[in-house]
C-alpha cells in the first residue's frame, strides 16, 4: 500500500463464524431446531425455555443435512419411488 512499509502491513482478520451450537437452539416439545434469538419456536408456537445443550443442538442439526437412508434408496429408484416415499412419510 501506498505510504506503508512492507513491514507494517497486517492482513486482515477474517471474522470468525459462530459455532451452530452458540446461535442455535432445541424446541424441547418438538425437537425443530431454532436461531438462539427467538421467543418461540417457528413450527409448534412452544415459548419455554429450550435446550441449549451444544451436543444435543449438534446432534439436531446434524439430522437435518443427513438424509433418512429410506431417501437415498428412493432417490436411486428415481422420481416415482421418492414420491412414494414421500407420502408414505406423510
């Protein structure tokens, strides 16, 4: 940079992400997962307290991006049998 020694220049810090388990937290009647700032749950309207333990909001979210294995057998069968899988679960 213009005016400045090789010496004293400094990268730039890249702002750290909170871990999940810091901004997320468990609906204890419903186990959905919620952001830490909200007073109630999204999906069942619960406003208690809510489990903020980070092994079990780990354990929630890791739920949610990994697929049922009945899923990905349905998706190998294609369109038809995902379908069909889907209203099963219904």
């Amino acid at each position: 940079m213009p005016g400045q020694d090789a010496d004293d220049f400094k990268p730039k810090r890249r702002a750290r992400k909170p871990h999940p388990e810091r901004v997320l937290k468990v609906c204890p009647l419903c186990a959905t997962v919620n952001v830490s700032s909200a007073s109630e749950c999204f999906r069942c309207g619960w406003d208690g307290d809510f489990d903020t333990d980070a092994g079990r909001v780990q354990t929630r979210v890791h739920r949610i991006f990994t697929p049922d294995p009945r899923f990905r057998e349905a998706l190998k069968n294609g369109a038809k049998a995902v379908v069909s899988w889907i209203l099963k679960a219904l």
